[in-house]
C-alpha cells in the first residue's frame, strides 16, 4: 500500500508586512510622520504635486510612494488601493513603516435621499462587508477611527465643504468587495446597521490601523447615490471635492504638527 506524505506549514506567517518593506527597500527613516492616503494614481499625482521636494520611496506593482514636505511637515503619500486585498498591501506596509497617523482621502456610494454628489462621508466606524479583515479580526470586533483624528478632520472638513455648498455627513460606511452585488436585500441589511455609505476600503484600512494601534482616519467624496440611483462620476461636483480631499488631508497635518 503506498502512503503520502502531506507537509505541513511550520512558520507562523509566509509573509508580513516587515518583508513587504523589505521587499520594496523602504526603512522607518525613508517616510513621513504622517501618511495620506488616496485611491487611484490620479489622485496621488495631484497630492504629489501639492508637496515641496517630494522624492519617490518606490514603485511596487501599480503603487507608487512619495514622501516630501507639507509646510515644511515631513509627509508620505501613496495611491492605497482601490480594493480591500490591495490596501491591506499598502496600509501594512505604512504601519510597519511606524507612521504616526494614516489619513484616508476617498469616494463612496450614499445610502441616503438627502446625500448630494460631491458631498462628503467623515467614517465614523464601518460595517464590515470585505474578505480582508476577518482574517485580522472576529466578528465582535468593533472598526472605528480615531476619535481625536476624527473631530479635527470633521471640523477641517465642514469649514472647506461649507464655501462651496456642500455638506459633511458623518456615519458608518459598509465597505464591500462585491461592488456589482449591491442588491436592495444586501443594502437594506447593511442600512439597518447604520450604514450611510458604502465603499471598499474603510473597513480594513481602519482595522488594519487599529490592530498596529496607529490613529487612522477615513473621509470620502460622494461618487453616486445607491438609494437614488444617481451617477456622479462625471458630475463637476464630484471632481471639486476629490480636490477638497487633498486640501482637507493638508491642513489636517498642518494642525497635527501645532499650526506650523
């Protein structure tokens, strides 16, 4: 009779987020106090831009580090991901990196009638809907931003939203990776949670930030409306707020580092 032999794995992890950073030569001493942390390239390029001397750490895959000076304030930024597999990558690699606080600039779906394109969701804790964050975290587990980082965004974020019309909604966001299964029976559910908006991100950016305990915080621009049926992604509105992000994440460090 023949036998086989099944191996068995004998370390505690194939990879973590030290030989991420390993991988992509990058040290503590290469990035930012803090890092800011938008979706897509485009908006990386138009932060990057905003930044005095920045200097790229590195090009990994289609993500792309610069890390230079905000008033003179030493900042990383990096396009995180669009999807929850992909800012796990990115957000592991900030917090072994040991920045002092993640701040997340990026779009979402509402979940309300009242909720205008180009309007903004400040993530107040999520409802988590991804296939990451259960393998960093069981069901009991709460998601939640930091709360100091958190009042101090939101109070940037009503100050600038307020000179272009536009409001600063606050609430829990579901975050999904199932973007074409948002059937009414699933956003029903995830509404009589307190979810307000939906996107697909938060939910392990926060939770990945939290179990490293580093403050982390997640404001999003309105791209469409779930409950209207609205498409904003061309809307001027949309395009004005994804720049009001930028500046909000600005002036956040500013006061992070005492007005300098």
């Amino acid at each position: 009779m023949s036998t086989t032999t099944v191996d068995r794995m004998t370390r505690d992890v194939h990879l973590c987020g030290k030989d991420l950073m390993a991988m992509v030569q990058l040290r503590p001493q290469d990035v930012g106090s803090y890092a800011i942390v938008p979706g897509p390239k485009e908006r990386l390029d138009s932060l990057v831009k905003k930044m005095e001397n920045p200097v790229k750490n590195f090009t990994f895959m289609e993500y792309n580090m610069f890390t230079g000076n905000i008033n003179g304030i030493r900042v990383t930024a990096i396009n995180g991901g669009r999807f929850a597999a992909d800012t796990a990558i990115t957000t592991e690699i900030l917090c072994n990196a040991q920045v002092k606080a993640l701040i997340r600039i990026g779009s979402c779906g509402a979940l309300r009638k009242d909720m205008k394109i180009g309007d903004f969701i400040l993530t107040t804790g999520c409802v988590r809907g991804d296939g990451v964050s259960p393998y960093y975290v069981d069901d009991k587990f709460v998601t939640l931003p930091d709360a100091g980082l958190t009042q101090k965004l939101g109070a940037i974020a009503k100050n600038l939203a307020s000179t272009a019309g536009l409001t600063v909604h606050e609430g829990k966001v579901w975050s999904t990776d199932a973007i074409l299964r948002e059937t009414k029976e699933i956003v029903n559910g995830v509404i009589d949670k307190g979810a307000v908006g939906v996107d697909m991100v938060s939910a392990p950016f926060l939770t990945i930030a939290q179990t490293y305990k580093i403050p982390a915080v997640s404001i999003l621009a309105i791209s469409d409306n779930l409950i209207t049926g609205q498409m904003g992604f061309i809307n001027p509105d949309y395009y004005m707020a994804e720049g009001m992000l930028i500046q909000m994440a600005m002036e956040l460090v500013k006061q992070l580092e005492g007005g300098k």
